[in-house]
C-alpha cells in the first residue's frame, strides 16, 4: 500500500523583483487637501499618463513597511508581555536604538536621513533625523497604505469630510498613530484600558488616549450609553457578580446571565444617555461603567473612512464573503506577510484603465452591499435563519431603490471581471443566499419568486443562472407541485447560453424523470424536442472497506503495512484510521496523489504561469498583490488570451516526454513557493515527482484537459476525480473517482468522467463497500 504524499513544510520566500528599479523613490503622500502630482509610480501608485502601474514595490516601500529590525526574528507577537521574550522597544531614546538607515530615501512619514533639516513627520514634532525612532511594521504599513491610495486616481473617492479625518490621523504624534492603529485592528467593541497592554507605545497609555478622545477618534466610556456593549464588557465573574446585586439568577451560561440583566434594563426605555434616574438600566449602565473603569472604543465615522481606503488598496481580497466586514484588515496581513518575506506575488504590469467606482457615492453603496452580504453569511452560519431573512429583505429593498439609478447603468459597460466590484452584483449574491434562506424556512413561493426575479436579469452573477433554473424547477415540480411551469422552466434553462454543461445536464435529466414519470403522462407533449445532452458513463469497480467503529459511514480501519521494521517478517502491522480515498489508494498500490481538482489545477497553472501573468490586458491585474488576474474564472479569460493559448495547447500536444519535464522544471525553479491561485507547491512531494506524472498523462491529454480549463475555469475546477494514481516505469496511469457508501456521482463529476474518457484517460469509479470492524483493535 502506498500512503498519501506526506506535506512539505511551507518555506520562507523571498521578496522577488517585480519590475524595473531603476526609478527615483516616489516623493511622500501629500495631505489629503493638497494636489496630487502630475505622474506617480510605485507599489500601488499610478501614472496618469499611461495608467500603467509597476508591479515591484519601490525600495523605499520596502524598507518602511519591513519587517521588525534583525535580531527580532519572526513577526513578533504583535503584543507581548512584558518579560516574554519581546522584541526590543521600538521607540529607543537617542543614542540608544539602531544606527540610522544609510539608504538616503526617507519611509513614510520620517523626513530624509541626512536632511540638515528635515521636516519633521507628522505628529512627531522636528528634531534630528539619526534620533527619531524608528516607525513600527504596523504604522509603516498602514502609511504605505494611505500614501499609496491618496497618491492614485482613487483621492477623488474622499470628500472634504473624509479628508478632515485623514489628516487629523497625520496630525497625531507618534504614539497617536501607533496606539490607533493597533486599535483599529481590534475588532469594533468597547475594550477596558486595562486590558491594553503596548509597550512599544509606552506603559502609561492614558495621555495617548486622552489625544486620541479630543481628536474625535477615539469614544471613551463617558460616551458608552449602550447596556448591552457595557455588559459585553464584563468577565464571566464580573458578570455573575452584577447578577447578583440585583438579585438575578447568577448561575448558567453567560449568554443566559446576560439576557436576564438585558430583560431588567428594557423595562424602561434605557438605550440611550436621556434616561430618568430611576431607571433600572441606568443603574446597571452606572454599576457596569463602575466595575469595568475606563474603556474605549474607535469612533465609527473616521474608521469607516480608513476601512474603504484600505478596501481601495486591494479590492481583490474584500469579495470574499468571510473578508467582507473586516475592515480591510487582511489588506493590512498581506503587506505585512510581503515585507517580511513570508509570501511573494507573482511578476506582472499593472495596468489601469477603467473606473469601477464613478464617485464617492458609488463606493459607499458597494461598501454598505459588502457589509449586508457579511451580515447574511454570518447569521446563516450562526443558524439564525429569521435574522438572515430580515437582513435579506432589507438589502433587497436598498437594491430595489438602485436599481434604476444611472450610475448602476454604468456597470453594464464594466467586463464581468469588474462588475463583481458593483453594489448590484453583491446585492444579487445576497438575493441568491435569500433563496436558500427561504428554501430552508419551507417558503417555496416565496423563494420562486425570487429565483424568477433573479432570472429576469443577466447583467449580474451570470454564472450563476444554471443554479437558478436548477432550484427554480426543483421547487416548481417537487415542493409546489406545478409540473406545466416546471417543464417550461427546464426548456428556458436548456435554451440559456449561460447554463454550462454540469447545470445543463442535471436540467435535462430532470425533464427526462418527469417525461418518465406515470404521474406526468399528461404533460409529455410538453416535453417534445428537448436538446439532447447525455454523457457516456464510465467503468465501475468496489472495493471492501472496513468501517471505524462509531464514526458512521465517514472513516475506515486499514492496516498499515507501509511502515515498519518488522515489515513482512510476520509480525503484525498496525491498524490506521484512514478516509475512504486512502482506502481507494491502498487498493490502486501504485504511486498516486489525493488531490481531487487541486492536481491538475497546479499543472494547469504550471504549464500556462506566464500566460496566466499576461502583460498588456487592462484591468485584469490592478495592484501588486494579487495571485491571479481578476478574469480567471470567467469567460473573458480565453476570449482575451485565444491565440496565446492554443498556441500553448498545440506545443503540449505535439510536445515529446523529455520536452515536457523541460518546461515543467524551468517553470517550477523559476517561480517555486511563489504565490498564485492555481499552484499548490505542497501537492507534489518534489519537481521530479511532478515530471513523473506529467511524463505518464502526456502531452495529447494534458493539451485536452487544459484547453477545457481554459475555456471555463469556474465550472471546470469542480468535478474533475479524486485519486491520480500511476506508474513511472510502465508510463502507465488511472484517473479514479471515489465514492463511499450511499455516495453518488454529481452531475460536474459524470460530465469530467465523460470527457476524460473523449480524452482517452484511463478513468473509472471506485465504489467502497463497507464492512464491520467491532473486531478490530486500535494501536
């Protein structure tokens, strides 16, 4: 039996060059009120000339958004105790810290090394440039941030009330941007004083907080009016204690001690500072404010500025659901992971040419989308469903009043791969989640109804029309029982050029039930003349598997005769829980990978990397810090790069054995550990186990297979089988899908399994059959 591959452990990567450097530093980030110069290069900055943005960090951005100073080692605990092996303070008084930075060009907010007199940073009052201290990774990165963003064609998303909070933030001195950058990291909650441990920044932060409070930054607890914040507060102790005082059952879980006091405070209006000084939520207010002592919190409106312009720095990361509402905090991680050498971008121009957002107000409707969005997600997997709904419903109602807007016509000039950054695009996300929401309520004519508003567009989410009719039909037949609208649904949905061959297949084969169907007899005329999409099934094997007592259908027992001394000598091997495709691999006994779609995704990003990273097509790549450009998972992908890949399809077609172990080695030492969407260096133990597999498929498959990739990567990357599996010396290989018991092929799965076979891929399915194990003892 051959184990899986075992992971290599993640390397350190070094900061790769990302364009020319022979370029002058860009000079510092005006104030936000003054004008912005006629030309800007740099990390993120712009040429308002040509639009073109080099990919490379400027050496200036490096060395103020680095890592902490040698001797620190790995990114130090952001706040360590005192005594716990914590870096050197930061803010050494003069004399005392490192000797000043030879490198003559100044980082962000410090004035030049060797000015004789220099102007001094903001907030840091003047004074010689070898005896200021050094800036923090996190200020520098936040500064970078700022400079870059005010610095391109993106200032003119900032009004004059924005721009009042930007430059009160680079009036502060420095321990007033340090500590309200740390805290603008934190979450959005009240936090006691007490729990706020900097050292960097100074022991006794209550004068920083008292600059940050009349700056309008920061709410201090003389503005905590909320009894449910300030009890939010309190420690599991704390809050029994309070319980107690007013005679409240003080036993059970917190979330149970917390809603008893909530339930005494609303027996008069308390949730708000114009209370009667009777009210008993006043008097917890009071009680809390008492126990807890000083506390803070960063006020909303400067945050909401700081949050959209590190949302403006790297739009890419914000689109995920799970990123939506952290206030550009992953923008922030992926600076911070650059400058220390632990993650490298690929090489590419970036290049500007379309406005995604028209104005300020345009990107403060797609900010307040992304937050409903996050809001959704959150409640849906929290299984508050009814809480979910009333988001959904209030969302649709803020679209409702949009969608007629001129600037939302605006978005249907934008390509597919820059609508998604649209307020329309996210609402119809959250419209879609709205219908899962009311599928799970059992709300179907409801959910119809949505499903049918959804379909009447297709200017946003247009991938996502072949789900629509999927459950659109679905809940007509088999949950409101309206068979005639049904089988008019699944015609439309066969007729769309937007359902791709997954969704198209699994609507025909309903129709096919429905025409076969005894109850549906009157209604087979309507079901005349379909276009016909079937696929050619596969070859089948079982296999025995031996169930893990107590653990269901999920996991096995299997010997493990891989490993040991005494292996073949007749002494018995341990017994190993395992997963149903270790068992599969067991059974193949050949060299073989675990790695369902993620293998040939990494050949495919292998094998296409510098069409992937393509120069000259605006827009797709629009900062330093991405790891695929943005069409890659649309059709514009192949429209805009044709030639250029069937070019590549035929050189892997006609391509020899030694030919191809040639281009996957120069590719895989040239760019290795670095970061890019597709590639996972981790799922081949080494290049020459790569070769070895790409050797054995051969050029004619590869050339098939990624040509399918490219034409529809969103739809392709799901389906494709679990198990590769192969032998080196015979050039021989088995692509096999896995399934379990009561497990059943998807209608992506039995399209792959189709092609492959057109391929002529040796494919297959794998059934495991199980079997009792009560016997069976663990080692």
């Amino acid at each position: 039996m051959l184990s899986p591959v075992p992971k290599r452990p993640c390397s350190r990567l070094s900061l790769r060059a990302r364009g020319g450097l022979n370029r002058p530093a860009p000079a510092p980030a005006p104030a936000p009120t003054a004008s912005a110069p006629e030309t800007r290069t740099g990390a993120c900055g712009a040429d308002s000339r040509s639009g073109r943005l080099p990919c490379r960090l400027s050496r200036r951005h490096r060395r103020a958004a680095r890592a902490p100073a040698p001797g620190e080692g790995a990114a130090p605990d952001p706040d360590p105790a005192p005594g716990e092996g914590a870096a050197p303070d930061p803010d050494p008084a003069p004399g005392e810290g490192a000797a000043p930075d030879p490198d003559p060009d100044p980082a962000p907010g410090e004035g030049a090394a060797r000015d004789p007199d220099p102007a001094p940073a903001p907030g840091e009052g003047a004074g010689p440039g070898k005896g200021r201290p050094p800036v923090p990774y996190y200020l520098s990165n936040f500064l970078l941030v700022m400079e870059a963003v005010l610095g391109s064609e993106d200032k003119e998303l900032f009004n004059e009330d924005d721009n009042y909070w930007l430059g009160t933030f680079q009036k502060l001195s420095a321990t007033g941007q340090k500590l309200y950058v740390r805290l603008f990291q934190r979450k959005l909650n009240w936090l006691k004083v007490t729990k706020l441990n900097y050292p960097d920044i100074g022991l006794d932060l209550t004068p920083t907080i008292e600059e940050l409070s009349l700056a309008g930054l920061l709410l201090t607890e003389s503005d905590l009016c909320n009894v449910s914040e300030a009890l939010n507060l309190l420690s599991a102790p704390e809050l029994k204690l309070m319980a107690r005082s007013f005679h409240l059952r003080s036993q059970g879980r917190r979330a149970e001690i917390l809603e008893s006091l909530l339930h005494l405070a609303k027996q008069q209006s308390i949730f708000s500072c114009s209370q009667k000084p009777s009210s008993p939520g006043l008097t917890i207010l009071n009680r809390v404010k008492k126990m807890v002592g000083n506390c803070v919190k960063v006020a909303a409106p400067a945050r909401a500025v700081f949050s959209r312009l590190l949302l403006l720095f790297n739009l890419t990361d914000c689109t995920d659901e799970e990123e939506a509402a952290c206030a550009g905090q992953n923008q922030l991680s992926t600076v911070l992971m650059v400058n220390m050498n632990h993650v490298t971008f690929p090489s590419y121009t970036v290049l500007r040419e379309k406005k995604i957002f028209q104005h300020r107000d345009d990107l403060l409707r797609y900010n307040e989308a992304v937050h409903s969005l996050a809001d959704v997600i959150t409640a849906m997997t929290s299984g508050f469903w009814s809480d979910a709904l009333q988001i959904c419903k209030t969302a649709k109602e803020k679209w409702s009043q949009l969608e007629n807007n001129s600037d939302i016509r605006f978005h249907q000039q934008l390509p597919v791969y820059l609508r998604r950054f649209t307020a329309g695009w996210v609402y119809t996300r959250i419209k879609t989640y709205g219908v899962e929401i009311l599928q799970r309520l059992h709300m179907y004519e409801e959910a119809v109804e949505e499903l049918q508003n959804l379909l009447e567009q297709s200017i946003y989410c247009p991938s996502s029309r072949g789900y629509w009719w999927n459950r659109l039909s679905l809940n007509l037949h088999q949950h409101l029982k309206q068979t005639d609208q049904a089988i008019h649904c699944l015609r439309k949905g066969l007729d769309d050029v937007w359902v791709h061959m997954g969704h198209r297949l699994a609507l025909y084969q309903r129709a096919v039930r429905i025409r076969d169907s005894p109850s549906c007899k009157k209604w087979c005329h309507l079901l005349q003349n379909l276009p016909v999409v079937r696929v050619q099934d596969v070859p089948h094997v079982t296999i025995k598997g031996r169930l893990c007592p107590g653990m269901g259908n999920a996991l096995f027992l299997m010997e493990n005769i891989s490993e040991g001394p005494s292996l073949g000598q007749g002494e018995p091997c341990s017994t190993v829980i395992c997963s149903v495709e270790e068992v599969s691999l067991a059974y193949y006994r050949q060299q073989g990978i675990h790695g369902e779609g993620t293998t040939f995704l990494t050949l495919f990003g292998l094998l296409f990397w510098d069409i992937i990273f393509q120069s000259g097509i605006p827009d797709v790549f629009r900062n330093p810090y991405q790891a695929c450009p943005l069409d890659l998972y649309t059709d514009g992908f192949y429209q805009q790069r044709r030639e250029c890949i069937e070019s590549r399809v035929n050189f892997l077609k006609n391509a020899s054995k030694e030919t191809l172990c040639t281009f996957i080695a120069d590719v895989w030492n040239g760019h290795r550990d670095i970061n890019a969407t597709l590639v996972n260096w981790e799922i081949f133990s080494s290049l020459q186990q790569t070769q070895s597999l790409v050797s054995c498929l051969g050029g004619p498959f590869l050339s098939g297979i990624c040509r399918i990739l490219a034409k529809d990567l969103r739809n392709g990357g799901a389906g494709l089988p679990d198990l590769v599996v192969w032998n080196s010396h015979s050039c021989q290989y088995k692509l096999a899908e896995v399934k379990g018991p009561s497990d059943q092929l998807s209608h992506k799965q039995m399209v792959w399994l189709d092609q492959l076979q057109q391929l002529e891929a040796d494919v297959e399915v794998c059934h495991v059959t199980a079997v009792g194990a009560r016997s069976h003892q663990l080692s």
